[in-house]
C-alpha cells in the first residue's frame, strides 16, 4: 500500500509549449508537486536550451544539457510535428484533455497555429491559457523577441545596475528567466486554477516578460511619478544605509558584504575593529554624516578586512548583530555548506551520461515530499502518450512516424 498523501497539484495536466527558460521554468513546480506535465516539443525545431549551455564534456546530445534537465524536472515530452496539420490535431487533443496550456514565444505566435485562446476555448471551453512573450500578446511590440538580457534592458534593471561612473551592466545570471518572470507565472496559473474550480471559467494570462520584470524594480518607479528623480546606477552602496557594501578579504578575489542599518550596529562594528581614532569623527554618529563620508569610511574598513578571511569574519560580524556575509562563488556554495548541497542539490542517474546535478525543488511543504524525477529525453514518452492518453493503436503510432507527423 502506497502511504504517500497526494501531492497538492496532482490530477492537474499542463500542455506545455514553453521552450528556453522562463516558460518551462513556471511549470517546474506543479510537475514536482504532482501535475502531469506534457513537453510538445519537435526535432524539426528543437528547443535551444536543449543544444545551449553547460553539458557534460564533449556530449553533443540533446538530452544532457544541464539547464533543460534542471528546469524540465518531472515532466514527460512528446515529439509533434505541428508544421502538419495532423501534428496540429494531436496537440489539440492533449489541449483538450489538459487544465492549461503554457507558451512563452512571442505574442503572435501561438495564434499562427490557431492556437490562440479564442480557438482553444472552441476546443476547451474552461481551459486556461498562460503565454509570456517579451512584450505581451498585444500592442505594437507583440513580435519582439528577446531573452533575459533584452528583458533586464527593457524593464530598466540595467540602468540601475552598476556603478555610476561606468556603462550599466547584467545581472550576472538571467535574471528575468530564473526569478520573477517564471513565478509571476506559476502564482498566476495556480490563481487561474483556483477561478476556474470556483466559477467553471477558464482564463487568458497575458504575462508580458518585461512588464513582469520591471515590478521588480521596487521604489524606483514612486521615485519617478512622485519625486520626478530618476534613480541612478549606485553600485554596492544604498541611500539608506551606510557604510554599505562589499568589501576586500584575505586572499585572491575573496569578499564581504557589510550593512549598517542603525547606529547600534556602527557602534558594534567600530568597537569590533577596537575604535580606531578616525571613527571618533561626530559626524559619523547619523546617518547622513557617514553618507556623506562614504568613500573615506569604506577605505577604512577595507584596510581592516583585507587582512582576515572571509568565513570567520562574517561569523564574527553575525554574532554581534552586524548583517554581512561572503560574497560566494557557486564553488563555495557547494562545498562549503554541506546543509546546503544536501537541501539543494540533487544528482540524476541518466541513461546517456552518468549523472546531471540539478536544483532540488525549493519549496518545502510540511508532510509533503516532491515526486522530482528527471528531466524526459526528447520525445520519450510519445508513444505513451498517444497510445494512453489518446487511445491511438500501436499501428497507427507507426504509420505517423514513418510520415514523419512525430518529429
């Protein structure tokens, strides 16, 4: 006997287009949590997050790309050809046996297929439709492409980002892809869920990527409408917190990063570095008084981090009340924290390679444990699917890959 309660999304089903990050991304968490979530891929146009990025040395396949396997978790793939009108039909019975269909290609695409919500709705009245283009599904930039450093440009997270002498720059990762954009998504489709049990209505969710970006810009926009002030690049400082940044540790390229949010913490990090003479300064007992000297009290707290390591350090400042902590490599979250690995980090026994090591699923749900299986091969749960979930025969799953409509 299975004792195992039932996962939260079970007997909900996903048709999922998505492709890249962001769209595959928001379905993630409802495959781990028990949705069946149904890939419709093709070999004619293969999804380029299968062929780009970090793989295992020298695999060409399209099956060991380590971010498809990390964002297609506990999902199943069928391969269509919807270049042909019976690749188009197939979808359209997935469609109808699902609760939602996801997408994020550009707005007009979906409609090219007669796929758009209009026509889903004449195949499933109550079915929900989520599509994240770059920038929506209407409007005169409905065909923009883009991916996260576009979205990061477009939705002014790059004209904050970095320091004010220099050009603005990324984030580092794509943040738009891994952050807001996929859970705006999810927490919309999950909403939409909710409706429609409650009304027997089914939704369109038009998440334009880049409006969902910019929500995360904060202040900035009330900066804006009621100060008419354009908030500037401010690199690692704050204008409410000071000191405020990163700052120097023994050994190469090894940092800290230190807030002071109130007079009691400067007290405690002063009396830390054994009140030197220079912190004697009145000045520096407000806030406004340590802003204005920013550049001058940094210089002083970097000559005294440069010469201690990084870990002990941040113990140190943590123990009396000083917010800081290491600025890590991804080498240093994964070997430095085992209670982190051990949370976070899930290795795959994989039938073309020894191992993929992905994200473990973030969320953590009292008494419930994620299904977390990896990520499916390209098309390989096609005939599955046909042959269960649509009653095809096996004959007729033969004669549809020998005319090429499963590809």
């Amino acid at each position: 006997m299975n004792n195992q309660p039932q996962l939260p999304l079970s007997g909900i089903r996903i048709a999922d287009f998505g492709w890249m990050i962001a769209g595959p991304l928001a379905t993630r968490v409802f495959g781990n949590f028990g949705a069946d979530v149904i890939r419709i891929e093709s070999t004619a146009r293969i999804d380029e997050i299968r062929v780009v990025g970090a793989r295992p040395f020298k695999e060409e396949s399209p099956n060991v790309a380590g971010v498809f396997n990390d964002i297609n978790t506990s999902k199943r793939s069928i391969t269509l050809n919807l270049g042909t009108d019976e690749g188009l039909e197939l979808a359209k019975q997935i469609i109808q046996i699902s609760d939602v269909v996801s997408n994020n290609f550009r707005g007009d695409r979906m409609g090219k297929w007669g796929l758009d919500y209009e026509n889903l709705k004449k195949i499933k009245p109550d079915v929900i439709l989520i599509s994240m283009p770059t920038s929506g599904s209407d409007g005169p930039h409905k065909e923009y492409g883009g991916n996260g450093i576009n979205i990061i440009a477009g939705a002014g997270i790059s004209g904050i980002t970095g320091f004010p002498e220099r050009p603005p720059v990324g984030t580092g990762s794509l943040y738009p892809d891994f952050a807001g954009n996929p859970n705006h998504a999810a927490l919309a489709i999950l909403a939409a869920i909710r409706h429609r049990n409650h009304t027997g209505e089914g939704q369109f969710i038009d998440l334009s990527q880049t409006e969902s970006t910019a929500s995360l810009l904060g202040t900035n926009f009330l900066e804006y409408t009621a100060n008419k002030i354009v908030p500037e690049r401010l690199g690692n400082s704050s204008n409410h917190m000071s000191p405020h940044g990163g700052f120097p540790c023994e050994g190469k390229d090894r940092w800290i990063a230190i807030t002071i949010t109130n007079n009691k913490e400067w007290h405690q990090l002063i009396n830390l570095m054994d009140n030197p003479m220079w912190a004697n300064n009145p000045d520096f007992e407000t806030f406004e008084g340590r802003k204005k000297s920013e550049s001058e009290i940094h210089k002083h707290i970097q000559n005294w981090t440069k010469n201690q390591k990084e870990y002990p350090l941040m113990k140190l400042l943590q123990s009396n009340g000083i917010p800081a902590g290491v600025i890590q490599t991804t080498k240093d979250l994964l070997e430095n924290d085992p209670g982190f690995t051990e949370s976070h980090v899930h290795e795959f026994s994989h039938p073309e390679v020894d191992t993929i090591t992905v994200h473990k699923e973030t969320i953590n749900i009292s008494n419930t444990e994620p299904i977390f299986k990896r990520a499916p091969l390209i098309g390989e749960d096609t005939d599955q699917i046909l042959n269960n979930l649509l009653g095809l025969k096996e004959s007729d799953i033969n004669d549809l890959y020998i005319r090429e409509i499963l590809k």
